[in-house]
C-alpha cells in the first residue's frame, strides 16, 4: 500500500500494512539510524562522555497541560467483561496514580479517558459489512427510537474503573452517526460521501445529548466532552471499522445542532472539534480544501464556518499526529506551523488527540508487527515531544489503549478472547507514562535548554514543568543514543531540593531511583526514557 493511500484511508493500515521493511540490509532503529550510525550521532553531538548542562526557567512559561489520554475502543467491550482479576490489572496499569512502598508507580495514570459512543454495528453483526467483529461498536439506540443502557456494558465497567481509580475528566467521541441516521444504514460510509445528510443533523445531536444524559445516569460520570467527529478527511468507505467523512461546513452544522441540544438539556459539557485524521489539516489545506485549514475555518469570525461563539464549545482544535511524525526534523516544523496558526486565534489551545505508530514513518519505525521493547516507546516518546515542545499541546491521547493486534498500536497486547484471556504490557505503555503519570491537568510547560550547543540533538531531548498546585517541578529526558548521558540541572527561577528520576529503559518500567540533590550530576542511562521529579519549596 502506498503512502498516499495510507494518508487518504488511515483504517486501511491496520488491516492490510507492509511486510516489516529491511532497509539496506538491517532493521532501523527508533532514530531511523543503525546503531553504528546512532553511536557517530553522539560523538558528533558531544554528547557522548561529556557532563550537560540543563538550564530550567522558570519565568519562560508555555502552555498549561489538560490531560494525558487514551481511548476504550475497541477492546474495552470484550475485556470490561472478563473475571475481575484480569480487567482490574488492566485498568490498575492504566489508571492508577498509586505506588509501592519502594516509590514505583503500579500504572500510568491517565488523566482522561476516552469513551467511544458505538454507531450500531455490533447489532448488525455480519450484515454491519464489518468483517472484524472486534471493530465493531455497540450502540445505546433501538431501531424505535429507545435506548437500552444495559449495552456497551464492558466499556461501563472501564468508565466506572476509572473513576474509582481517580481518573476525573472523562471524553465521549463517535466515529460515525448511529446506523439508524445513516445515510446507507451502515456505520461507514460508501463512496467516500458522508454518509449523514443535513435533515439529520438535529437527530444525531439529541442522540449524542441523550447518551451523555443516559450514561450519567447510569455511572454518575458526566462525560466532560463530547467529539462528534472523528478523522473526517478520510473515506471511511472499506468496512474496516465504523466511520464517515465530513467537510468543514457539514461539521459546523452538527457542532451547531449539538450545541443548542445540550443548551436545552442543561448539560455543561464541552464540545471538541475536530479529531483532524492529519496535523497538516489543521493550518493548511492539504489535499481538500473544504476539509482543511481547520484552525481559521472554525475559529476564524470572518468564515461561513465559524463556531468560536458557541458558548459550550471548548476553545482547543484536535488532530491527529498520524503521518507527521518522521524525519523529526519535518516533523517539528510542521508542529511549528500548527503552532504558529492556533497562536493567531486568542486563547485557542490544540489538543492531540489520538496517535499510534502507523506506516513505515520514513523509514523510522514501522507500524506492523507488535513490539514489547523499547525501540518503539523511544519512537513514541519523541512524539510526544515534539507534540509538546514545537506544537504546544495541551493534550495528547493514545489510540487503543489495549490492542489484540500484530500492530504497534496498544499500550497494552491481550490475547484476542473475548471471555478471558492473557494480556502483556509494552515499553509504549511505560514510556508514556514517564508523561502521562507526573505531568498532571495544570502543570505548565517552562524553558528547558541544553546549556552547551554542541551538545544539541535529536537524540537527547528534554522538557520541563512546573506543577505549583503539586509543588513539583517534572523534566522528561528522552534519551535515544546508545551511551548513557551525564546532566547537571541548572534551575532557575524555582527553588527545588531533592529530585528523583524514574527511568523506563531495556530493563526498567518507570523505576524510580535514588533520590538525589538538583545540584549534582545524575545520569541518564542510554536508550531510556527518564523523568526527573523535584519537590519545588
């Protein structure tokens, strides 16, 4: 499959990717580069048995963290209801803040969690023209027009989990419209065409309105957002799972409906726009101009689209980091851009909001075949920096949190059983979580530099917050060259005493060390992820 396809149709990927590529006779690594190339990147970059200097300030402030997240889809329906002892291991890993008594963190503690409101194709089953029954979704929605929220019972049981694991901020999203609205009574679409036609576009907001109503009811939780649209540059038009394509003026038109539907109902919660399927669709046009150029489209007062008004509208533009993510260097000027383009509109934030490793990422780092190791959570990490550090996000979520496929998708893998089965962790989930489990909703973004300049790479990146509401200052060092890296903290601005590093490497999930002065040289083992938590006085 080419890249081009794999740009216009993301679900394509995950059914039919490339064999695992052997480039020049030997698999790349994380950085895209041989070990004997990594291992001549360090020398050049005097990182390698040379003392850093990290210079943290303080008074350089960037954007305030939201949330880490993850979504439930689509395993969640199947592993919700397997015998306590599995499912409770899995929502511990990835919801609780909580330690041992040695300081190890027993998951990664997610600060949103996302719940996919299915469209009906489950129902169908294999008249849904979905082939993979595990990618199809439950809905509430009888064809007369009740619900029965006894269903999607398995993602309930991980929405209430997370509750009772702290997890306070909680997003609805659906990929496509309930079948029942469809323009094909399908859950995806034919011919690339939307497949909801305007005269339903008030049905479907009182159905999202209602599920949000239903589902409080049902668990207490009140869903904080609401995603009606997901990806809507792609086609969505193979049955490889529930989905529909939207243009900017058709998702104006629902976010509006939407909008007045939870008006009437008194609902508080906050719509989100747009789930971009391409970072590139957010500031430019890309390769459909009614579908790109999102940022100034909705959020823009001189466009036919704009929904900057809406008082129940969360001020933050959603993409999607698939297909951007590689060579890093592109990578981090396209986040530049989208950076460049959300600063223009006040107070606007961007949120990303669903990644995995897809494609063949310039040769990088493939999406086929699941790997537990750390090549890929090293991968994963960059990201998430650059997400972070070049586009300001104040959010970013994991796709599938648990994966039964031969993929780099999940932060956990589980036998495909649907009753009971086994499940394995990956770097992926622990590498996240040295983000996602001390970089809390509130922490803000501050000034980290590398002091000496010949010491600049992108195999050694570090980013810095302060979290005052914790009293802590975080540092996440990504380590992605073969020789461990002496650093001293020079903080500025922020008095800090004692630090502690928890390193996810080969050999270590988020293990925390000893704790140590912020004057004195700390090491950052090779090929690690390490996050450095101070006590801020």
């Amino acid at each position: 499959m080419s890249l081009r396809t794999q740009q216009r149709q993301k679900v394509s990927l995950f059914a039919r990717q490339k064999k695992w590529l052997l480039i020049y006779g030997f698999l790349f690594s994380v950085t895209g580069c041989s070990k004997a190339q990594i291992s001549s990147d360090n020398a050049k970059s005097g990182l390698e048995n040379k003392e850093v200097v990290i210079t943290i300030d303080a008074s350089g402030t960037y954007q305030k963290i939201d949330h880490f997240g993850a979504s439930d889809a689509w395993s969640c329906q199947f592993v919700g209801n397997w015998p306590d002892a599995g499912r409770n291991a899995i929502a511990d890993l990835l919801f609780s803040q909580d330690t041992t008594a040695n300081g190890q963190p027993l998951g990664i503690g997610l600060s949103v969690w996302r719940f996919n409101i299915g469209a009906g194709s489950t129902l169908q089953d294999e008249g849904s023209g979905i082939g993979d029954e595990w990618r199809r979704a439950d809905s509430f929605l009888n064809d007369d027009g009740s619900y029965n929220w006894d269903r999607q019972a398995g993602q309930i049981w991980f929405l209430n989990a997370a509750k009772k694991r702290r997890v306070n901020q909680f997003l609805a999203f659906t990929n496509s419209p309930p079948v029942q609205y469809t323009v094909n009574k399908k859950a995806f679409a034919t011919a690339g065409k939307s497949n909801l036609s305007v005269d339903k576009f008030d049905a479907f907001a009182s159905f999202l309105t209602n599920v949000i109503k239903g589902v409080k009811n049902k668990t207490g939780i009140l869903f904080d957002y609401i995603s009606p649209v997901n990806e809507p540059q792609w086609e969505w038009s193979d049955g490889g799972q529930e989905g529909t394509p939207f243009n900017n003026s058709e998702i104006a038109g629902i976010t509006r409906s939407l909008s007045a539907s939870l008006i009437k109902q008194n609902l508080s919660t906050k719509i989100s726009v747009a789930e971009a399927g391409q970072l590139d669709f957010l500031y430019s046009a890309g390769n459909n101009p009614v579908k790109g150029n999102q940022v100034t489209d909705f959020f823009r007062t001189d466009s036919p689209n704009y929904l900057g008004n809406l008082p129940n509208l969360e001020k933050a533009i959603s993409g999607h980091s698939y297909f951007t993510s590689s060579p890093f260097e592109q990578a981090s000027e396209k986040r530049r851009q989208l950076a460049g383009s959300v600063s223009a509109i006040p107070s606007l934030k961007y949120w990303m909001s669903e990644y995995c490793i897809l494609g063949d990422n310039s040769g990088e780092m493939n999406g086929n075949k699941k790997d537990l190791g750390i090549d890929p959570a090293l991968y994963v990490a960059r990201t998430i920096h650059n997400d972070l550090v070049n586009g300001n996000a104040s959010a970013w979520h994991w796709w599938v949190a648990i994966s039964p496929y031969d993929y780099k998708d999940g932060l956990i893998y589980i036998d495909k059983a649907k009753t009971d089965g086994s499940f394995n962790t990956s770097k992926m989930l622990w590498g996240f979580g040295n983000f996602s489990r001390f970089i809390r909703p509130g922490a803000e973004r501050i000034s980290a530099s590398l002091e000496n300049a010949d010491a600049q790479s992108n195999l050694f990146l570090v980013s810095s917050y302060k979290d005052l509401a914790a009293k802590q200052l975080v540092t996440v060092i990504v380590n992605s060259g073969i020789n461990p890296v002496n650093i001293k903290l020079a903080i500025r601005n922020l008095k800090v005493t004692a630090v502690r590093p928890f390193i996810t490497s080969k050999d270590a999930d988020l293990k925390p060390a000893a704790l140590t002065k912020s004057d004195q040289v700390i090491t950052i083992p090779a090929r690690s992820v390490t996050t450095l938590v101070g006590d801020i006085l």
